[in-house]
C-alpha cells in the first residue's frame, strides 16, 4: 500500500483574496454582563413608557411576566447580536 498523501487544502481566503480575520474569543463575564446592561435598560425603559399605563390594572407579577415575555426575545434577537458584532469590530481594530 503506498503512502498516503496529505490532501491538499484551500488557502483561507476570502473572495476579496484577504485573509480572514482571527476570530475573537467569547466575551468575559464583565464585559457580557456591560452588554446585556446596555441591551436590556433601554428596551425595559421603552416598553414601560409605551406599554406601561396598558397595565395599570395588573398586578406586578403578571405586569413583570408581559414585559420579560416581550423584553427578552427583542434583547436576544435583536440587539445582542448587533453588540457581539460591535465588539468583535472594536476587538480587532485594537489588534491591528
């Protein structure tokens, strides 16, 4: 049986012919928690000021649970993934 050969692989690059950059590593514990801060406030402050005098009758658990229901998918769908990518841009400009 010969050798075996090692399979040739494609140079990463992308279409442009750059090398793609490093990717960086998960974000610490502060500077996840700096994000979710800077993601949750202002969605909770919006949605109390429009949605707020809607629950004026209902009680805080259930007031607590409309909003959390509303406030979390818009913090994990919409705007965490806006931030890791402003961070991942701020990331690599300071290792270039």
């Amino acid at each position: 049986m010969p050798d075996a050969q090692p399979i040739p692989r494609p140079n990463p690059t992308t279409a442009a012919g750059q090398v793609p950059p490093k990717p960086t590593a998960p974000p610490t514990k502060h500077q996840l928690a700096l994000m979710i801060w800077i993601a949750v406030f202002p969605t909770i402050t919006v949605l109390n000021l429009s949605i707020g005098p809607l629950l004026t009758e209902a009680g805080p658990v259930l007031r607590t649970f409309v909003l959390a229901t509303i406030a979390v998918p818009i913090v994990i769908y919409g705007i965490m993934p806006p931030l890791h990518r402003v961070r991942m841009r701020l990331l690599s400009r300071r290792a270039a």
